[in-house]
C-alpha cells in the first residue's frame, strides 16, 4: 500500500469485519468505510454478499498489532503483548523476553520504530 493511510475509522472498521459480521446490517462504521475498503482491494463480497477481509488487509492488521505491540514494550517492558504479537517480534529480534517477565526493546527494535516514525506510517492505536 504505497502512500494509502488508512484513518482510525477505516482500522476500526476492518477490525469489525475481521469479528465477523453478524446478521443482515453492518454497523454505521463498516458501512461508511467499505466503499474505500473494498477499492483498496481491503475487503470483499463474498458470492452470498457477506463482507469479509482479504489475505491483504489480514497483514495489514497484522502489522499494526505488531508495531502498536513495538510500542507498548518501549513505553512499558511490563506490558501485555498477544502470543503470536510476542513470537513474531522475538523472532524477529525486536524484543527479548525479561527473566522477570515482560519484555526489552532491542536495538532493532528502536531502530525499526525510528523508521515507522520518519516515513509516518498510519498505525493509530
């Protein structure tokens, strides 16, 4: 997604068909944001008409949980990460698991957090 920021709306609304749509209406928050969605190639319908998230969007939300997670660690090493949240980044050697629970930051993990600041990618809690 090249220069395609995406509001605090439009997240909340993949988050929202990410849970699964329930019933016949969607909520006013999926229902304002599918047009733009769908055209980012973000969400789709089904033949049936159900509205679900692509292999696309699923990474995109992916990676906003993992650099808010980036976040939360170098705010707080004491703050809870999601399992698959914590297994990515140890893996990727952006924190380390702390003895006493918790996590620290690596090096690359600030560095990699620079980065997101300086090109400014739109991940909004």
């Amino acid at each position: 997604m090249k220069n395609e920021k995406l509001t605090t709306d439009e997240y909340d609304a993949l988050e929202q068909i990410g849970r699964g749509i329930k019933g016949d209406r969607v909520s006013a928050c999926v229902a304002r944001n599918t047009k733009r969605l769908s055209g980012l190639k973000l969400a789709s319908f089904s033949r049936e008409g159900r509205l679900s998230l692509t292999e696309k969007a699923q990474q995109l939300l992916f990676v906003r949980r993992c650099i808010n997670g980036l976040r939360a660690v170098a705010a707080d090493p004491l703050a809870a990460l999601e399992p698959d949240v914590a297994y990515f980044l140890g893996k990727k050697a952006h924190i380390l698991a702390r003895p006493e629970g918790g996590h620290d930051i690596t090096a690359k993990g600030t560095e990699s957090l620079a980065d997101i600041d300086t090109i400014g990618l739109s991940v909004n809690p």
